[in-house]
C-alpha cells in the first residue's frame, strides 16, 4: 500500500501548485480572492467525495476493511481508477488550459509587490514599510 500512495502523493504535489498558479493567473486581479476561494472549495470537495464516494465505488464495504485479501483487491481497483481519472484528467488539462496564462504579456507587465516582507504568524504588511516607525 506504501508504494502506491508515496507515488499518488508525488503525483498530486506536481499537480497542486501548478494548477493553482494557472488558475489565478487566469483570472483577473479584482477576482483574485473569488477564484482562490472557488480552486481551495472544488479541491475540498474533490477530496471528500474521493475519500467517501471512492472505496463505494470500487465495491469495498465495511466488511471488506476486516479481511485482507478482500481489502487489497479494492484498494489495487481503486489505485487503477485514480489513475485512470489522473491520466484523464492530465489529457483534459493538456489540451484546454492556455499554456501562455503564466507568462506576461507585453501590453500587461507583471506588476511588482508592494513588499517583500513576509511573517508566517502574522502575514505579510498591508502596506509597505516608508522608513522607521518615528516616521
């Protein structure tokens, strides 16, 4: 079982940042916060309809978790089924997301952050800092 989700998770880690970035990026600066809003709601429902809908759909039950034999027979049918919809989903992606979204137009320069700074706790400033506090 280690080996298949090691690979899953590699697999979804490539997928996650790039997808997010193309998706803000698609969207316009005043949508930002909507279209972060909708990729973070869409990936949490993904992710519970996987984790509940998944195993229903591959046929295990609640007795299937107590034997062995029945329980790697699922989850090997599950990992095929994600792996069917991952390749589906990497085809789909390939020919309708615009590989230019990423980059900057000439007529529409990628603007500069107002800071640089940045605190995991207290998140970055909401405005630069213009010299000292006495200021």
């Amino acid at each position: 079982m280690l080996p298949a989700v090691v690979v899953f998770g590699f697999g979804i880690a490539l997928i996650v940042s790039p997808l997010t970035a193309t998706v803000l990026a698609s969207a316009d600066v005043r949508h930002a916060g909507v279209a972060s809003g909708v990729n973070n709601a869409v990936a949490r429902a993904a992710g519970l309809l996987a984790v509940a809908g998944l195993p229903a759909a591959v046929g295990l039950t609640a007795a299937d978790y107590h034997s062995a034999a029945a329980f790697d027979s699922g989850f090997r049918t599950a990992m095929i089924v994600c792996a069917v919809l991952l390749a589906g989903g990497s085809v789909i992606s390939a020919l309708a997301i615009n590989n230019d979204v990423l980059r900057a137009a000439p007529d529409h320069p990628v603007p500069e952050p107002e800071c640089r700074v940045n605190c995991a706790v207290g998140g970055p400033p909401l405005e630069p800092s213009r010299g000292s506090a006495a200021d």
